[in-house]
C-alpha cells in the first residue's frame, strides 16, 4: 500500500471505532453531542490550517453552495438518519445498507467524474459489500428503518463526491475545517426541534473523554486522511476502504472488551480485506503483438525486385 491507500484505510478504520465509543454518550443529547464534536474538530482544524500557512481562500458562489450542502448532507443529515434508523430498527439494517458504500462509489464515483465505471472495481465492491454484510450480521428491520437507512447511504455518497471539486481549491485540511465548522448551527437547530431545552448540558468525564476522541480522532484526522487520499485514488477505488468501517467497530469493540469477535466477524474481516485487495490490484499490462517475420516480402517497382518489411498495424 502506498501513503493514500494506507490514508483511505485508516480513515474508515477510525470511522469504525465510532461505533464503540459512541457507547459512552450514549445518554448525552444526540444533536448536541455532535455539535460539540464539530465545534471542537473545526477549532483545531482551523488552528492546523494556520500553523501550516493555510490563508483564505476566495470561493464563488457555486463552491460555497457546494460545501454548504457537503456539510449538511454529509455530516448533518447523515448523522441524523443513521440515528433514527438505529431507532426505527435497531444498529443492524444501517450498518448492513452502509456497508453498500463500497459498491454505490464504484458505480456512482466514475460516473460523476464522466468515466466508466470498472468492472473489476464494481466486482471488487461487490466482495466488499459481502463481507461488511456478514460482519455486521443480520438484524431485525422495517421500512421506515430501511428509509433512513438509504438516506444515510445517499448521505454518505455526497459526502465524498461533493468534496472532490472542492479539494483542489482548498485543500484536506481547510475543507474538513470549514464543513465541520458549518455543520455547527445546523445540528444545534436539529437538537432545538427535536429536544428543545435539552440539546446541550455539562458532559460527564467520561462523556467529555468520548466527546474529545470522536472529535480529534474520528473527525480531525480521519477527516484529513480520507480528503487526501480520495482524489489521488478517485472515489471507485476510495470507495473499497469503507469496507474497513465495521472492522474499525469490531475490533475496537475487542480492544474496550465489550464485545468478543465471532467466527462470522472473522470471515467478514476476510472478505473485505480479500476485495480491497482485488480492487486494488493494478490490471495486467497488455502484452505487445509478437514481432512479424523478419522475412522480407518483395515487389515488383519498375521492373526491379525491392525488398520491403513486413509491417505490422498497432494494437489499441
């Protein structure tokens, strides 16, 4: 794997681990808690940008639209419809339709980008798609569950396809700075409909310790590392890497001793990691047509033989 691969990875490994930490807020008020994660994650987002000599940048009308509507599709609605689908129906049916990022990336992602997509990708995504699916496990769902579950999907895809014609104007850090930063007021409108007075209280210690790590951790570098590596590796083969999503939960889950890895966790874990490894591999060079025979050919040129080469025509 190289810098971006290795990137892309790590960035969907420490998304996973969100899962298991959540576990510690899991009484703070929904909305509230997320907008303390991106109040916090824009600050030292903001503080990095300067420290590297990251200035403003002066964006028209059109790109503002765009990262307003990458902040609220990606990081507000998002969160929303993956919390209402864990109420409709349980963790289980969002994790499973999540776990089709890979494949919706390997299709939608070249297309959006006025390619084709590859059939060994889409095949790729398909392994992947598998794989998360047995891991995750089977669980209980109903409709509305299922449509909130594919508004977190569409959510999710906007979150990476919207960024890549704002990454070569602004860059990881200020991209990841600024939708964070966006998405602010808008989950603390959320939280004010849905649980009035209650968005916000003073978090326990150990809510504080989750609030701080899904912050700096989950958004600030995984964040960085995913708006790097997407437009070096285009959003199809980017994509794969959200298959390391449920292994990020699982093996946290393992680490924090909350939950022990079962033999349909392990196989899973082997299918992902199989398909990113199949859409990863660099397609075979085509080996060039076999050199003609070196016997010449002759022909009659004003009553004289003249030998000519064979030549052959070159291959697409």
């Amino acid at each position: 794997m190289n810098t971006y691969t290795t990137g892309a990875a790590g960035a969907m490994f420490l998304v996973g681990t969100l899962a298991a930490v959540s576990g510690a807020i899991e009484d703070y008020p929904v909305y509230g808690g997320q907008a303390i994660r991106y109040a916090l994650a824009a600050v030292v987002l903001l503080a990095a940008a300067r420290a590297r000599g990251l200035g403003p940048v002066r964006l028209r009308p059109r790109q503002w639209g765009l990262l307003a509507a990458l902040s609220l599709t990606g990081l507000v609605l998002f969160n929303v419809c993956v919390v209402e689908a864990a109420r409709a129906s349980g963790p289980a049916l969002p994790g499973i339709v999540l776990g089709t990022v890979p494949l919706a990336l390997a299709l939608v992602g070249p297309m959006a980008t006025g390619g084709r997509p590859s059939p060994r990708v889409v095949a790729a995504g398909l392994v992947v798609v598998a794989g998360a699916s047995v891991a995750t496990g089977a669980g209980s769902g109903n409709l509305p569950g299922l449509l909130w579950s594919l508004g977190a999907l569409a959510c999710e895809l906007c979150f990476s396809l919207l960024a890549l014609p704002l990454l070569p104007l602004i860059g990881p850090v200020r991209l990841s700075a600024w939708s964070a930063l966006l998405a602010v007021p808008l989950l603390l409108a959320a939280g004010l409909a849905l649980d009035g007075r209650n968005v916000l209280r003073t978090p326990t210690p150990a809510e504080a310790a989750a609030l701080a790590y899904l912050a700096l951790v989950v958004t600030c570098v995984a964040f960085f590392l995913w708006y790097r590596s997407l437009p070096r590796l285009g959003p199809g083969r980017a994509g794969l890497f959200a298959g390391m999503v449920p292994i990020g939960a699982i093996s946290t889950a393992a680490l924090l001793g909350t939950a022990v890895p079962t033999p349909a966790d392990l196989a899973g874990t082997a299918l992902v990691v199989s398909g990113i490894a199949l859409g990863l591999r660099s397609p075979r060079p085509r080996r060039p047509a076999p050199e003609a025979a070196s016997r010449p050919v002759s022909r009659r040129v004003t009553g004289r033989a003249t030998a000519v080469p064979h030549r052959t025509e070159p291959t697409r």
